[in-house]
C-alpha cells in the first residue's frame, strides 16, 4: 500500500527542531567520540592537543562532506520499518525528532561527566525505542537483510575483534623484524614504504568504493555468505593502484633519504627538507637531537642536568602569563575607560575559556599515573620511535576522516528522514541526502571538538 503523504512544508516546527538537535547530536559526537582516532598520537608525543585539533577539524569536515551519505541511509532506512508508518508520516517525523532529542542528550551529559560512550549505539537505541513505542516491537528491522538491526549489532562485535587481532599482528610483526632487529633504525626506514603504501591502498580503497559514484560493490547476501563484487572493478583498483604508486614514489626518493640523513647520520635538517631532500646540501650535525628526542618519548627518564638543559631549551616552560596590575587606590577612570576595560577582560575570559585545554601535555598528565607501566616497559631507541610517529600521525589522519564520513550519519540520518516528508510529504527508501546536511553536520563536529572535546 501506497504511504498517504502529508501536505508539504506542514509541520514545520518538527523540521526546525530536528535541524537543532541535528547539529547538537554532531557537536555532541566531536565532543565525544574524536579523540578515538588522535588519543594514540597526542598520549605517545607524536603530536601536540592543538596540532591534532587542528587536523582533525579538516579531516572530519572533509570525511563527513565526501562519504558521509555512505552511512547515512542505514540509520535513517534500516532500523525500523518505514512501512508501518505510511498512514502516519507525521508520526514519523516525531519519531525521528525525539530519537535525536534522547540520543544529543544523553551524548551531551555523558561528554559533561567524561562517559567514553558509543554515539552509534546511542542513536540506534533511540531509533528502536522510538519504534518501539510507535508500534511495538513488530516495527524494527531485527532481520540481518536490508541492513538491519542484526548487521548493526554485529559491526559491533566484529569490529573490536577485527581490531584487535589486526593491531596484535602489525604490532607482532614490527616488534619482531624491526624493534628486535640487529639495526633497529635502518630496519625501520625500510619498513616505511611497505607501512605507509598498506595504510593508503586501505584507505584509498574505502575512498573508491564508499564516495556514493562508484559503482564498485561488495555485498554479502547472509552473515558469513560469500562476497559478492560487481562494477567497474578494473578502474576501481587503478585509480587505487595509481595513489598506491604515488605514495611509494615518495617514500622512496623523500622520506628514505630524509630519515636516513636526520637520524642516522643527525644532520639538522628541518621539517620542510622532506619534500627536496635530493638537492639538500649536507647540514650541519645536530648535537640536541638525542635530548630532543629523549624529551619528546621518554620525558621520565630524565637525569636531572638533561631536565635543566631541556628547561633552558624551553621544552619544559609553561608561560604564565600574569594579569596587569590593578591601578593604584585615588587613581581615577573615566567611564569610557571602564567600559573598555570590561569589553578586553571579557573577550579574554573568552579566549581563556576557549583554549582551555589546548595547549595542555596530556601525556605530561597522565605519566604520573602512568609511571608504574612506563618502569616495567620495554624502552627502545627513541629514533625509531620518532620514525613511527610520522606513521602514526598519517594514520591518526585516516582514522579521523573515516570517523568524519561514518559518525556524522549518527546525526544526519534522522534529518534527511525528517527533510524528506517536510519537502515531499513522505520519506523515500533511497532518498539523496544533501550536501548542506553533511556540512552542517561536519561543522557541528569540529566545533564540539574545539570548544568542548
């Protein structure tokens, strides 16, 4: 039976509600869930709090803006059974109003009390009990087909054990053939290529396939049913192979030579040598370079002379900047000046309240807590260390843009459901989400992550 459309543009104020609470489920999730992707590379040094904001907010934007309508169909679409609302698509539109009311305000106060909550387990329970309380249990979708309940559900469990045994085996491998090697350092140099063209043909892939043009699909009938893959294959795996090739290209003429000069011959080359390296004279040798680096990963190990020259050196100065001094008693103002006064403390109060946080060492923090695994810990050479945080940091990166393209889903399916019956009057199974949604939604995210996370 045909679904009996509501007039258009009626229930406007559902609409208008549902963009609001849209966009503080987003923050909410920048809030929450963004420090999944760079907590690994701000806790080892890699990169400071501010610099991993900084990436973050492009990468998410840019993760939401270009595969962010890959996911979205599967909340707004799969969960409950858009059928058993066609007499009532108003009803609908509440549903999907008061599911992302429950799920922003539940992320939200789990983010006040610090709660590492799921944000996708949060919008799916809300959808199924807003299904629920609709029409029952008979109203989700708790079938493995049509991307229902049962495939959410085991994305859950599947992945952290993908996870885990994928990062036991990386790690077992480097531990093995580049830590525990005869020359750890050289080892790792030439490890770089193979690291870093894996991590791009992973990515590039899931780029090619999941950017909404592709026609390359891979579709599983049943769990555990064989793959199927249909579509252009050919020109899917060439423009991978082709951003695989550029990548060891690099590797090879940039980041071989750059590493082996700065770390094994410690010549003082500076960040941007990476990119002409094979036309930079020899530098002069960096004799700070192994308390630099000992400062950066291994700050707790410290003998007292290296902490007083890593202090001269600024690496230890936190600069407190102190107020100015308040004026004399007799000492009189205008009231303009007053006002002026007001407006510049009030503005920095803001500006204090916005960074706060940001320039903090986090895992400067946490060691003191952390000191007890850091003294039974494995330590091995901090130049190795520094060549893995270029791996990690790209890594962190990708891990961010794929968090972008699937967590902004979590806030814009509902919407683009709620988008459809206002504009149309009815919800289609295979609605085009629109671009200013991701873009509200991506925005949400980096302002959740800078002003709250």
């Amino acid at each position: 039976m045909a679904p009996t459309p509501i007039p258009v543009h009626s229930y406007t104020w559902i609409f208008a509600l549902t963009v609001a609470f849209s966009f503080l489920d987003a923050y909410a999730i920048g809030a929450n869930d963004v420090a999944n992707s760079f907590a690994t590379s701000v806790g080892s040094r890699s990169l400071k709090l501010w610099q991993a904001c900084c990436i973050a907010i492009f990468t998410e934007f840019i993760g939401a803006i270009a595969l962010g309508a890959s996911t979205t169909g599967t909340i707004k679409d799969g969960i409950i059974a858009l059928s058993m609302f066609d007499k009532r698509q108003d009803l609908l539109m509440s549903a999907f109003m008061c599911a992302l009311i429950g799920s922003s305000t539940w992320v939200m106060t789990a983010t006040r009390f610090g709660w590492p909550v799921s944000t996708t387990h949060s919008i799916v329970g809300a959808i199924i009990g807003v299904g629920i309380s609709a029409y029952g249990t008979d109203a989700v979708n708790w079938a493995w087909e049509g991307k229902g309940v049962a495939q959410i559900v085991a994305s859950w469990l599947i992945s952290p054990a993908v996870a885990a045994l994928l990062a036991a085996l990386i790690y077992g491998l480097t531990r093995q053939f580049v830590l525990k090697a005869k020359n750890p350092l050289r080892a790792g140099i030439y490890a770089i290529p193979v690291y870093f063209v894996v991590t791009t043909f992973i990515v590039a892939f899931y780029v090619v396939s999941k950017n909404g043009k592709s026609t390359l699909k891979i579709t599983a009938a049943t769990f555990g049913g064989p793959l199927t893959v249909s579509g252009d294959v050919a020109l899917c795996m060439g423009i991978v192979g082709g951003m695989c090739a550029v990548v060891l290209i690099v590797c090879l003429v940039c980041a071989i030579p750059y590493f082996i000069r700065k770390l094994e011959k410690e010549e003082d080359l500076k960040w941007y040598h990476f990119f002409y390296i094979f036309v930079v004279p020899t530098q002069p040798k960096n004799e700070k370079l192994e308390l630099e680096l000992k400062t950066q990963f291994t700050p707790h190990l410290l003998e007292d002379g290296e902490k007083q020259a890593a202090a001269v050196a600024g690496d230890f100065i936190v600069a407190d900047k102190e107020g100015a001094p308040a004026p004399a008693a007799g000492q009189g103002h205008t009231d303009s000046k007053n006002v002026v006064s007001t407006i510049k403390n009030g503005l920095q109060g803001t500006y204090e309240l916005a960074k706060k946080g940001l320039f903090m060492d986090v895992a400067g923090v946490q060691s003191e807590h952390a000191h007890e695994a850091h003294a039974h810990a494995t330590i091995y050479d901090n130049k190795v260390e520094f060549l893995f945080s270029f791996l990690q940091v790209m890594t962190a990166s990708f891990a961010s843009f794929a968090h972008g393209s699937n967590d902004v889903a979590n806030a814009i399916g509902p919407l683009a459901a709620v988008h459809d019956l206002w504009s149309t009057g009815k919800v289609a199974k295979n609605a085009t989400v629109e671009t200013w949604m991701l873009a509200m939604g991506g925005i949400a995210i980096d302002l959740g992550l800078a002003l709250y996370g």
